[in-house]
C-alpha cells in the first residue's frame, strides 16, 4: 500500500495474471474504488511495489511465456502507474541475468526494486547458485547490464533500500546468516559488508529508515519466529539483533515511522501465528532495548498485512481477509494508536 502525490492511498494484490488495484476515491477516505484488474498474463502471481519521490509506482514482477518452438522464457518485467487511480502503462521487460539459459533463467528468485534519488528503478534477484544480481535503469530510460554481487546460498528474496542520503544497502538471508552489500557513494557500485549474525524466516524481512542514513531492518526470527531489529553499527562494528515481543508471526513486517502522541515511533504491523489476524505495535524510533507488545486486531488475514499513512497522517492498516476482500482499519481521532472498527472495501 502506498500514498500518491495526491494523497490518496492504493492497495495492490496479485494473483494470477494480474494484478488487482483498490484507490482511495478521496485523500484521507473513507471511500475506495475498486478491485481494478491490471492484465499481466504470465506473470506470477507475486508484484513488488517500488514509488520514487516523484510519486511513481513501479510494479515489478516476474513473466513465464514461451517463445519459439514453445522454449521457455523467463523475464523481469516493470509497469509504470503516474498517478493514483490512472491507467498503468503497459508492462515492459528488465530482462533475465540468463538469456541464454533457459533452465537457470526459470530459477532465479521473485525480484526486488528500489527507486533511487534520480528516479531511475534497481532490480534485484536471487540466482540459481545462490547470488545476488543486479540491473539498473539509466536516466536515459535504457537499462545496464546485469551485474553479478556475488554472494553464496542467498534462501529468499533480496531486500534493498535507499538511505536518506541516496545511497542503497542491500540485504538477503542464508542458512546462517544476513548478507548485507552497501554504496560507499552515489553511482558507486556495491561493495560487501560484514555479515549480519541472523536467521530471518527467509521472505520476511523488511525496513524503514530511523536515522540520518541510518535502515533499520526487521525480521522473523527462523527459530522461534519472533521480531528482532538489527541496524548497522558506527563504522560498521558488530551488532547483535534485538528482539521486539516474544509473540510468533510470519511474513514481511509491516514497517513506519510516525509520530504517535507527539513522539518519533515506528509503527509495526504483521500477521500473528497464533490467531492469524494483523497484529500491531510500536515503540519509540531506534530504542529497540525498550521492546514492544503486540496487540491483535481485525480478523484472520490471507499473507501480510500493510501500512501506511494517510492524507491527514492518520495510520492505516490493510489485510486480506480469508474471503479474499480489502479490509481497512484507521488510527482513532484520540490520543494512542488506537484503531477505528475494520470495515470492508
């Protein structure tokens, strides 16, 4: 779910061949349109949602088709939404990092994106022998070839971020530990950095921004599934992860900074072991040691819920509920972070 230049938020599901789109009919709601159906035949049914700070949303999923003689083709593909509620432009191809391999072009991972400062999109996939690739989009519109950050046994789906400095750092999960990469400078290739000790559930991590070019990076703990948050320390010394309530979930956290009651927060939403709803909690921004506790709310969600802030500030939690529908929850006009009545869209 993401906010437009407008203020109106949008929620995205996919499933397959397609793409499913719900708008805000006015900034702040309580009235959505939707589900439009954004075609995309062949793609799986997974979507990674990358906005600049021009407002664009980048759609980024993965094409299976054949080609001649019926040979498979495997392809990154991107389609372009302007503005909320618009017509998407037509889906065009990133390419494969083996193009000429048909059998390791079909295995490489769901991919990643990011918009950096310039507004030009990044991909990132996992590859057969468990490395990271990499394609950038120059200014011009064209693409530079596919890079190799190497990497050994990657589990899951990469996750980049960009730094309020307009440098990337790059996460993805092993066995037995976090592979982190960084940007020492703007245009600047990757470059590998220490190792993060961690064993995240291998789709769950996530990220937000808490400093002055400073990610903190959340998970679900492979082992007991419970949150840890983990930020890099100064100079890049060693740092353990620090564990945020001892309640289980699954899937990516839900992840944003506000201000709840005049205070820097993050706001974490994710989906509860136990009960299957959304779960919520907060604490003060990079005061991790403080922990946190997570309140259910809503009914059993289908995947991961979302979050975002809408047009009046207010927070906004989206789930899928088990029939398929959008249900939506908004922050209370009260001091807290206190949740109107969940309603379906």
């Amino acid at each position: 779910m993401v906010r437009g230049k407008d203020g109106r938020l949008t929620a995205y599901a996919a499933v397959e061949g397609a793409v499913l789109r719900w708008t805000e009919k006015q900034p702040g709601g309580p009235d959505w349109s939707g589900p439009e159906t954004i075609p995309a035949p062949g793609n799986d049914p997974h979507v990674c949602i990358a906005q600049g700070a021009d407002g664009y949303v980048h759609l980024v999923g993965l094409r299976r088709t054949r080609g001649d003689g019926g040979r498979p083709v495997t392809e990154v593909v991107y389609a372009l939404q302007y503005q909320s509620g618009l017509a998407v432009r037509s889906w065009e191809t990133v390419g494969n990092p083996f193009p000429d391999d048909p059998e390791a072009a079909a295995r490489i991972g769901p991919p990643s994106a990011v918009v950096d400062a310039t507004g030009s999109l990044h991909v990132f996939v996992s590859d057969p022998g468990g490395g990271v690739r990499h394609r950038a989009q120059v200014a011009s519109g064209k693409w530079n070839r596919w890079a190799d950050l190497g990497g050994l046994r990657i589990t899951g789906r990469v996750s980049p971020a960009l730094l309020d400095d307009g440098l990337m750092e790059l996460l993805a999960p092993t066995p037995q530990h976090l592979m982190r990469w960084t940007q020492p400078g703007a245009g600047v290739k990757f470059t590998r950095a220490p190792d993060v000790p961690a064993a995240p559930e291998p789709a769950s991590l996530s990220r937000v921004a808490t400093g002055p070019g400073r990610l903190t990076h959340l998970w679900h703990d492979r082992g007991d599934r419970t949150v840890r948050a983990w930020r890099a320390a100064a100079g890049d010394e060693p740092a353990d992860p620090v564990p945020l309530g001892d309640a289980g979930g699954s899937g990516p956290i839900a992840l944003l900074r506000t201000r709840v009651d005049g205070h820097d927060c993050t706001v974490m939403v994710r989906r509860d072991d136990a009960t299957g709803r959304p779960a919520i909690a907060a604490y003060p921004t990079e005061e991790e040691s403080l922990g946190a506790s997570w309140t259910p709310t809503g009914e059993p969600c289908l995947g991961a819920p979302a979050l975002a802030p809408d047009a009046r500030g207010r927070v906004v939690v989206a789930a899928f509920a088990t029939d398929g529908s959008l249900r939506v929850a908004r922050q209370k006009a009260e001091p807290g972070l206190a949740l109107d009545a969940w309603t379906a869209v």
